[in-house]
C-alpha cells in the first residue's frame, strides 16, 4: 500500500469541511411564523399588475389603427370611419364581446368638458359610426376591443387618435377632484371615499352612490352594457384611457345606492372618470375628477 500523498490529505479535509456544512444545513430549524412575518415577499415579473397607459398610441400589441374618416367638422352627427388591422396587417373583423359590444369607441375633448361613448358597426372590413361634435378643439378618439386571441380578456386593447375639430372653442377648465356630482338629469352620484387620492399601480375598489332627482338612494339599476354600470377614465394631461370593472353582478341590489368598480390606475396624476347607468328608462353619464398619486 502507498503512503498517502499531501494531495490526498488535502482532498479529505475538503470533503470533511463539505460534509460538515451540509450537516448545519440540515440542521438549520425552519423559520416559523414568528420569523416569516418580518420576510419581504418575493415578487415576479407574473404578479405586477397588468397595468399601463392604454390609448397613448395608433397601434398597441401588433394592432394598428387605420383611419377612413376622420371628424374635420362640427355638427351633431359627424361621421367616422375606420379599420383595425391586425398583426399581419391585414383588417380584423370580429373580437370577444366585452361588456356586449365587440368594439367600444370614446371620444374625449382636452378639456374633457366633451365625452361621447358609441359602438360602431361593421360595414365590410371598415367601422362607422358618428360622434356628437359641435364645439371646435383638440379631441382624441379611442377604439377599445379585445382580440379572440388575447391571453388577458380583462385587459382590452386601446388605440388612441388625435384629431381637431375647427372653430372657436368654449374651454372649460377641468374641475377638481370633487366628491360628487350631478348628472345633466338631476342624479346625485358621490364618491364613498370623498376626495381622497388614489394609490397608483395598486388594486382598489371605488365606490360611488346614486342618488334619484328626489333625493333618495337608487336601490336598483337596469342593466347597461351586460352590467349594472359602464366607467371609463382619462387622464387629464396624457389623454390615456383606463378601463374600471363592475364588481357587483348585473341585476344585483344596491345597497345603500352604491355601484363599485374595480380600478387600478398605471400613472399618476388627475383622471375624470365617466360613469354611465341606466335607470328609469334611460341611460344617465356622471364625470367625477379624481386625484392619483
């Protein structure tokens, strides 16, 4: 037998020094709750919320928005035509349904003092519908659809225009973050929170009561869009749009009045929020500005 080398000696303390790591390892008790409550959690590209400025560009996740005609004048019934190509350029005719419409269509002035919500209608591979446009100004207009292939349906796709509309203006300053308003029918609509500001990129639910012109808290709404109600915002300065989720299923009671949204806002800064709902036969449009920081 030889006589051990100083290689060897050398490999058996390593594996030794080895050996007794890996025995404290194991022997290492697992931190309790006690120890857990004081960890950071871990988190990951897949838990951020899927939140972003949504209409700030004409193409968004390979889409593309074409324009036929675009409003260049004033009048109660301007037309508006228009394509959604898709990733392999050529023209997308059919989406998921998303609250019943296939295709939502926005058009806002920069003061936001002008909101106009339709659905357009397919004529062969073009959109057409009007908009209500009878003050001049700087306007964008926004198409909101979710594909069939889309691997989050909540979160439609946003193509954002801008376009002008001839003429002298009547600007109107954009109100302040306010805790209720009155809607062009006498409903009161107040904010729950009042007007306090809004967390951005974290998950909320706003809510807001309604109120008839006598007074007295709404106890049901007719459905609207397959909802119990229909929110959009804008940002004031960027123009971006951020759609709000219903939380209560349609047809469900309102208690003490209140409709709720889920929302989660991506830049910071003021929004006006458009709620749309349906009573007494007719469908009734609050604007509330909120605070987002």
């Amino acid at each position: 037998m030889r006589k051990p080398r100083i290689t060897d000696w050398l490999f058996l303390a390593l594996a030794l020094v080895i050996g007794a790591a890996a025995v404290l390892v194991a022997l290492r008790p697992t931190p309790g709750s006690a120890h857990s409550a004081h960890q950071q959690p871990v988190v990951t590209a897949d838990l951020m919320p899927a939140a972003h400025s949504d209409g700030l560009s004409e193409a968004e996740s390979g889409y593309r928005f074409e324009r036929v005609t675009t409003p260049a004048v004033r009048g109660p019934e301007v037309p508006v035509a228009f394509r959604i190509l898709g990733p392999d350029g050529r023209p997308v005719t059919r989406f998921l349904d998303n609250q019943t419409k296939q295709l939502h269509f926005f058009a806002v002035r920069d003061d936001m003092n002008v909101f106009q919500h339709v659905h357009p209608v397919l004529d062969g591979d073009v959109w057409r519908t009007s908009l209500a446009l009878t003050d001049g100004g700087a306007y964008r207009m926004f198409a909101e659809f979710v594909p069939l292939d889309t691997k989050d349906p909540k979160h439609p796709v946003v193509l954002g225009v801008p376009f002008t509309v001839p003429g002298d203006t009547s600007f109107v300053p954009v109100p302040a973050p306010a805790g209720g308003t009155v809607t062009s029918t006498g409903y009161r609509v107040e904010r729950a929170e009042g007007t306090s500001r809004i967390p951005v990129m974290r998950a909320q639910v706003l809510r807001f009561a309604l109120r008839g012109p006598d007074g007295a808290p709404i106890t049901a709404v007719d459905p609207h869009l397959g909802a119990n109600g229909h929110m959009t915002g804008f940002h004031t300065m960027l123009l971006s749009a951020t759609h709000l989720h219903p939380v209560q299923p349609v047809g469900a009671a309102l208690v003490d009045g209140e409709l709720t949204f889920h929302s989660l806002f991506s830049e910071r800064g003021e929004y006006r929020l458009f709620l749309e709902f349906s009573h007494g036969g007719r469908v009734h449009t609050a604007a509330v500005t909120v605070a987002v920081d």
